[in-house]
C-alpha cells in the first residue's frame, strides 16, 4: 500500500476535510512509485495516461510524519497538472494531484 508522509499541518487538514488533495511533483522518485503501485506502464506512457484523468480507485495510508498515527483513504484519481504554482507546493513545474476520497483516521495505542 502506497504510504505518504505529512506534516502536522497537511495532516490536520485531510483530517478536517479541509484537503482534499495530495500533491507531489512530477520527478522519477514519485513517477516510480506511483507507476509501481498502480500496475500502469511505464514513464511517459504512464504521465500520458494520468494527464488523461483515467481512475485509479486505490487505497493508501496517510501519516503523520513518522509517528504511528495515520488514516486511510481511497485514490480515487490522479492527474498531472502542468504547473504547481497554486498547490501546496507553489512550484513552477508539474505536479501530480492526487485525489483523495473516503478518508478515514485510524485508532492507534501510541
């Protein structure tokens, strides 16, 4: 399962359903993983398709930094978007978005 690691201030959003949306820039090291988990071809066919919108309906783990705190969600999509100027990542550059849906905290004894 596809695991990400947020900050506590990413983290709370998702929580709040005030985010809704994971964003990570397009570089081999997130192309691979995302190629890898998803089963689809590889590099550039793959940022092909995502730029398609095409569903992924994908479960991952969201977690708050290193700790044993998480939840899980569904991916229900991912899509490339040419410039991250106005994500979270304020980059000027593509970045995937990745849609996230049925989010769920998880109870953990810590």
């Amino acid at each position: 399962m596809l695991t990400f690691n947020l900050s506590k201030k990413w983290y709370e959003k998702i929580r709040s359903g005030e985010k809704t949306i994971e964003y990570r820039e397009v570089k081999p090291y997130w192309t691979k993983r995302l190629n890898g988990f998803n089963g689809m071809i590889k590099d550039e066919a793959f940022i092909e398709k995502l730029k398609k919108g095409e569903s992924c309906n994908l479960r991952c783990i969201l977690r708050l930094g290193y700790t044993k705190r998480h939840m899980t969600a569904r991916i229900k999509q991912i899509y490339v978007l040419q410039s991250g100027k106005d994500t979270d990542l304020a980059i000027d550059g593509q970045v995937y978005a990745i849609q996230l849906s049925e989010i769920r905290e998880v109870e953990v004894d810590e």
